[in-house]
C-alpha cells in the first residue's frame, strides 16, 4: 500500500505542479520575511525562482536591494529547499489590504462563478482518473480527481485572462 504522501508528490510530479506548488509557498512568505517593510511592499508573482515584489517608493527599493541576499536565504530557509533564486523590486502598486478585505466575498463569488463555467474536454478527464486510479480509497481518489479537475480548470481560467 503506498503512503498519500507518495501518491501526492508522485501525482503533483507527472502533472508538473511540484514547482509552482513551492513557488506560490514562497510567495506566501514574503510578508514573514519583509516583517517591518511587508506594509510597504506586495509580492506580485514567482517565476522560475524569480520573485516579483512591488514597493511603494524608490527609497524602499533602495533599502530592499541592499538585503536582497539575505531576503533570498531566508525565504529558501523557511521553505525549506532553494525556491527563490532571485527577487526583483520594483516601484509599483500596493493594493490597500483594508479595502481588500471589503471587496474579498464579492471578488471570491465571480472568481467561483467563472471557474465553474470553465469546461475541460475528455481527454483531460480521462488522463485524471488514469492518475487517480492508483489510489485505492475511494473517498480520497474522488477528492484527489476533484483537485485535479479543479487544478485544470484553473489553469485553462489563467490561460483565458493572461491571452
């Protein structure tokens, strides 16, 4: 009997998630690391180990840039392998975090909305339950194969708006 963990990492491997998973894990460190400059930066994206970080002026890109090394280690420290290759500052938009929490409900039901609307064909469907067909627990086969269609889903919904 394999472990979940096994089948997890082996399923995450063949559909080429593993790296984007770290990535988006990196990301969500930023404001961890940032501690007292987090309120004044947004991480925007992470891209083969390149970090994108809005700043709201240049002085705190200056100062940034400066730690920029020791930024890059503690990320890969607390993620606990070297995600983050570089980081990029840049003067940008900071989107109000207070705001942000007011317009969340809404901005979660149309992103809900137009993922359910995304249609994905049958070959897709029938590559997921050949992955998922090695899991003998039903109940967690039916949730790996919901993850994953969802995971496609997502991925044709951010092929829409990046075209």
């Amino acid at each position: 009997m394999q472990y979940i963990k096994t089948i997890l990492d082996k399923t995450l491997n063949q559909l080429g998630l593993r790296e984007k998973i770290e990535e988006c894990r990196a990301l969500a460190l930023w404001n961890d690391v940032a501690s007292n400059m987090a309120a004044r930066t947004q991480p925007i994206a992470v891209s083969r180990g390149r970090m994108i970080v809005n700043v709201t002026d240049s002085v705190i890109l200056h100062t940034l840039s400066m730690y920029k090394r020791k930024y890059v280690e503690k990320i890969n420290l607390l993620a606990g392998k070297n995600v983050i290759k570089d980081i990029v500052f840049r003067v940008g938009t900071i989107e109000n975090r207070s705001s942000q929490k007011s317009d969340k409900k809404d901005d979660k039901d149309d992103y809900i909305a137009e993922l359910q609307s995304v249609q994905i064909d049958q070959d897709e469907l029938d590559s997921i339950d050949e992955i998922v067909s090695a899991v003998k627990d039903e109940e967690l086969r039916n949730s790996l194969r919901d993850l994953f269609i969802k995971q496609s889903k997502l991925s044709k919904m951010r092929g829409r708006i990046g075209s």
